[in-house]
C-alpha cells in the first residue's frame, strides 16, 4: 500500500471473470492503443487473463485508488516470458506493464502516482534487483514517466508486436529519483 497527497493506492490479484468487463473497457478505449487490444472483445480479454492467472511466471493485479479500480498491473519473469533470448536478464529482474484507467475527470500528478506506486510495490519484494519495461518506441508519454521514476533506456529490440525501448530501474536508481522528486516539491 502506498499512500500520496493523490490518495492511496494498493493492489489485489486481478480475478480474470469478474474483472474482465472493467478490463475490457480499459484495453479497448482509444487511450490503450499501445496496449494492442483495442478490437478485443470480452470473451478475448477473458482468456488472455485466464493464461496469466494460470502462468507461475506472469501475474496480473488490480490497482485500486481510494478502494476503487483505477489501474492494472502486470509483473513477469523476462527470463521466461516477454523478453527471452531479446537481452541477457539478471538474477532480481522483474518484468513489468501497467495501464492507467481511462477518465473524464483527470488528476495532475495521477499517472506518475500510479507508476511510483507500482514501482514500490515491486520492490517491497527484497528479491526484486532491477525492474525491466519494454514500451513502444513510439509511446513518448510513458518513456518521460519511466524516466521520471529512475528507468534508464539500454536499446531498442524488436518483438513480435512491436519495436520496443528495453528499459531497466534499479532499486537504488528508484529510491534516488523518489528522493530527488520530493527534493523537488513533486508528490511521489
């Protein structure tokens, strides 16, 4: 659990039936398109929550603000899914995604937030050593909060669905960029 001037934030593990409709909404809204769902229905949703739920090296959860769904977030082994045999992994890498809701009611500082808080979460594990994003190339949005949290860019690789930016944090990268941003009156 973490906790900001935005409210706090927490996680549970996603339940592939019952939260597939809120999902479904979230992946397909015009905002997702780097999340490359956007003609999936329900039913696809589902079962693509329903391999992860069922996948020892890839979890799904639920991000809630204030109690409510406001967020997704995927953690995995790159040395098993996503990235093998695309970088060398280390022992301590973590995989990652996350996906804000959408909104008509936007909160300065909200995404930033989110992401602080996923990375927190992820290394309130002690064997989390590194965290590991491949984005789209293109998603210059999500390269600035990567940034912003402590990602360094290592190299463009190419996967089977897109031209992504290979990405690492670690730990003490993560704690200075907290540090730094709340030197500099930013709410993390």
């Amino acid at each position: 659990m973490s906790t900001t001037g935005i409210g706090t934030f927490s996680f549970r593990p996603l339940d592939p039936t019952t939260d597939a409709e809120l999902l479904h909404d979230w992946v397909t809204h015009p905002k997702a398109a780097f999340w490359m769902m956007q003609n999936a229905k329900l039913e696809d949703v589902e079962r693509a929550y329903m391999e992860i739920a069922a996948d020892e090296h890839h979890h799904a959860y639920l991000g809630l603000h204030d109690g409510e769904p406001a967020f997704l977030m995927e953690k995995y082994d790159p040395a098993e899914r996503e990235l093998v045999g695309l970088y060398e992994p280390e022992p301590g890498d973590v995989g990652m995604h996350f996906l804000v809701a959408p909104t008509d009611r936007p909160v300065h500082g909200f995404t930033k937030a989110v992401i602080t808080a996923v990375m927190e979460e992820l290394f309130a594990d002690p064997s989390t050593r590194r965290v590991v994003v491949e984005p789209d190339v293109h998603n210059k949005a999500v390269h600035a909060l990567n940034e912003a949290v402590g990602f360094v860019p290592a190299c463009e690789i190419d996967k089977p669905e897109k031209r992504a930016l290979l990405s690492f944090c670690t730990r003490e990268r993560f704690f200075e960029s907290k540090r730094s941003l709340a030197a500099r009156g930013v709410a993390v």
